[in-house]
C-alpha cells in the first residue's frame, strides 16, 4: 500500500519506527506535515494539495495530530475520509477523543467504569460538584491537558474552588473529578489496534507524585492484562471511533475506570516496555483495512426520502418475545435488521431463524413512517408530573 503518515515531527521516536516498519513490509510510506496540506474544494470533488501542489494518491493515511493543531489537522483527515482514503482514526474519533468532557459524556452511557466526573460552569456549583465526586482531596483537570500537564490534585474544597475559579477567570474550562486514591500513583496503559489489546503497560508515578506520565517521570513495566481491562479498553476505543488508541484505566476497587482515549499514543514507552513491535502491528491493521474507507452509515442510509436508520426494542411480553426473525413481518414491512443488541453482546447480520428475546434491541433500516410506531418510549429520568385527580378540582 501506499501510505502516509500525518505528522509534524518527522525524527520523534514513533514516526521512525511506524515509517520503518511499513518500508520493512514493503510499503510506500511518506511522511507529510500535516500543516502543509491545503484543503481543496474548488473542483467537482473533494481535493488535496501538499506544499502548493495537488496530492498525489494515497490508500491510507495514519494521522498523529498533535493537541496544538486539532482544529486544522482533524479537517485534513476529514478531507482525506470524503476522498475515501482508508484512516483508523476518523476526525470525529479525534476530536471526540480530544476533548476529556466529551469523550467522558460519549462513554458514560456505555457501561464503561470512569472515575465519578462533573463539570460546572458557575461558581456556586462547584462546591456541590466536588461533594458529588466524594469531596476533597479531588482532581481537576484542564479539558485539553496533555502529558499530565493541567492534572491537578487538589487537598481542600477551599483550594479546588480557588483553583477552579482561577482556571475558569483565564476561560479555561476544567473537569471535576474523583480522587481515585486505590491506583496510588499507578495506572494502566493499553494500546489498542483494531479491536485488539496489542500491548500494555502499568506506568507508575515518581516519589509523591500522583500523575503517572512518563513525561511526568513515570516509570514503565510490562503487564499482562485481566480480560476485563483488555474488554474495557477495546470497547472504549470503538465507542470513540478510533482503531488506533492509547487507553488510560486506572486501577479502582471495583475494576477498570477509563480516565482517556489517546488517538496518538507515543510508542517509546510501550515497545520499550514490552519488547514488542507495536508499530508492525499498527501498520499490519492499516494495510488489512485499506479497501475500507470509512463510510458514515446513518448518513448514507438516509439518503433515500423516507428511509432511515432507527433501533427497535423488543418490549416484555410484546409480539415478537420467543419469535423467528424470519416469522416477524418485518421484512413485509419493508424494515431490514442490521443487528441484535442483546445485553453487552452483539448479534451481526442476523439470520431469520435467531429467536428474538424481551429487551432485545433492534438496529433496523427501512421504512420511518412503519417503524414509528415501534420506536420505544423515550426513557425517562424521574416520573412525570403527577396525573390530575379523575374529578375536577375544587374551585372557589
Ligand atoms: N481521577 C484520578 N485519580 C487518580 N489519579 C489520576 C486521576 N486522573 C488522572 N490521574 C493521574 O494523572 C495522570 C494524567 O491524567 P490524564 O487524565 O491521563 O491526563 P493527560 O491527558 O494529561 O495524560 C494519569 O495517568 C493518572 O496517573
Ligand atoms: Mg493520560
């Protein structure tokens, strides 16, 4: 394949060994700075020039865009992905990725075990806040931080509001965060490609300190992963949109709590560390993949006027518990089940004899207007408002 790889740092330590192993697996590989792309679309279709002058074609492209250029890189992979260039990592990926807060809110509704997190804007909803993560001492983290850079912890509610306060006078919005004491300075770091864990490390924090970076002076081991490590960083990886991903988890009592999704984890530490060819493994994937570019499948398949993507539950006691697929009017209907969400497991192209359970979640394409009135009652959080009394009420 003809690769390239997006980076501003040609000499750093990943981008050798990632351009190393593919030119050892008898890829094209380029190095391109991925502040010199100009995004083109002047013609009939989305274009690229590189230093002025029209890119030439690539099958993938391994971008590693660094916190200082998300806005102008992300739209570089963008552009790449509406030419159907192969990526692992999609501009939403990273930009979701990039920001703590919204990669928090994206997982939330997962199942993914994350150190109890809010976040405020008015000062007086900090104090509440930091009671509802357990009180002092807390973690306050710059939403964009980096190598451990805006990871505070903070020993008094009197400090973390003086903190906060000032961090937000600067227009710097911050995370509010639990103190996660148990992983005493320690915590995990799992590469992911694909939908595998290659390679992981436990990073541990130098003398008092509590960040475990090693641009914070962390040290690095080698771990072998329990599976429900390995499980929690692969979902949370795929959650984010990204097939190349560092995951951070902390240790916590109760299992794994994934702090952050790195979308361009360095490699130094984790081959060091493990002895193992991290880099290979990403490039293998990468060439594996490349004759499937990323498609946005909700926006594709609702092209057609009156057609769409909708997720069908299947109620207790409703019509379908205990039914074939097959025997279910779905299809008359003109409805077609792309998957079967059951519990954390998920069911592929389903055939029509698989047996539909209660609670059963169905991802269908077809017809709105029949599946309408399929859709399930939107949850509800607390009870309505309380039903008025059957006989009116008493006027005077
Ligand atoms: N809630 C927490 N409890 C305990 N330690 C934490 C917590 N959040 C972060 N840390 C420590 O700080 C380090 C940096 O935090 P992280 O959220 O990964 O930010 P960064 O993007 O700067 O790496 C982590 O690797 C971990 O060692
Ligand atoms: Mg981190």
């Amino acid at each position: 394949m003809k690769l390239a790889i997006l980076s501003r740092a040609p000499r750093a330590y990943s981008t050798l060994r990632l351009r190393a192993a593919a030119e050892q697996r008898g890829h094209l590989v380029r190095v391109l700075n991925t502040l010199r792309f100009g995004i083109d679309l002047t013609g009939d279709e989305p274009d690229l020039q590189y230093r002025g002058k029209r890119l030439s074609d690539y099958d993938a492209i391994l971008p590693r865009i660094g916190n200082s250029i998300t806005y102008f890189g992300t739209a570089v992979v963008r552009q790449f992905e509406q030419m159907d260039v192969y990526t692992p990592n999609t501009a939403n990926g990273i930009s979701n990725a990039r920001d703590k807060l919204r990669a928090t809110q994206i997982l939330s509704r997962h199942n993914i075990g994350m150190p109890a997190t809010t976040f405020v804007r008015n000062r007086a909803d900090v104090r509440p806040a930091i009671e509802r993560v357990g009180g002092a001492p807390v973690v306050i983290k710059l939403l964009e931080g980096t190598q451990g850079i805006g990871v505070i912890l903070a020993p008094e509610v009197k400090v973390a509001e003086a903190i906060i306060e000032t961090l937000q006078s600067t227009n710097q919005n911050v995370l509010i965060q639990r103190f996660v004491s148990e992983s005493r300075g320690r915590d995990i770091r799992a590469l992911v490609v694909g939908d595998r864990v290659v390679a992981a490390m436990r990073r541990t924090a130098k003398g008092d300190e509590f960040r475990s970076n090693v641009h914070r002076g962390g040290s690095v081991e080698a771990v072998a992963l329990p599976a429900e490590y390995e499980q929690a960083a692969v979902r949370s990886a795929q959650i984010m949109g990204l097939r190349v991903a560092g995951v951070d988890m902390l240790e916590g009592a109760d299992g794994p709590l994934v702090m952050e999704v790195n979308s361009s984890p360095g490699l130094e530490g984790i081959e060091t560390a493990t002895q193992l060819d991290v880099a290979g493994a990403i490039v293998d994937y990468i060439a594996g993949q490349v004759a499937f570019p990323e498609i946005d499948v909700r926006q594709r398949l609702s092209v057609s006027t009156g057609y769409g993507v909708a997720e069908l539950l299947v109620h207790n006691n409703g019509d379908f518990v205990g039914q074939k697929l097959g025997d279910t009017n779905l299809a008359e209907r003109d409805i077609t089940v792309l998957t079967v969400h059951r519990g954390a497991t998920v069911i592929p192209n389903p055939k029509r004899s698989t047996v539909l359970e209660a609670g059963d979640r169905l991802l269908c394409f077809g017809k709105l207007e029949e599946m309408r009135s399929m859709i399930p009652e939107r949850r509800r959080r607390r009870a309505k408002v309380r039903k008025l009394p059957a006989e009116a009420l008493p006027t005077d």
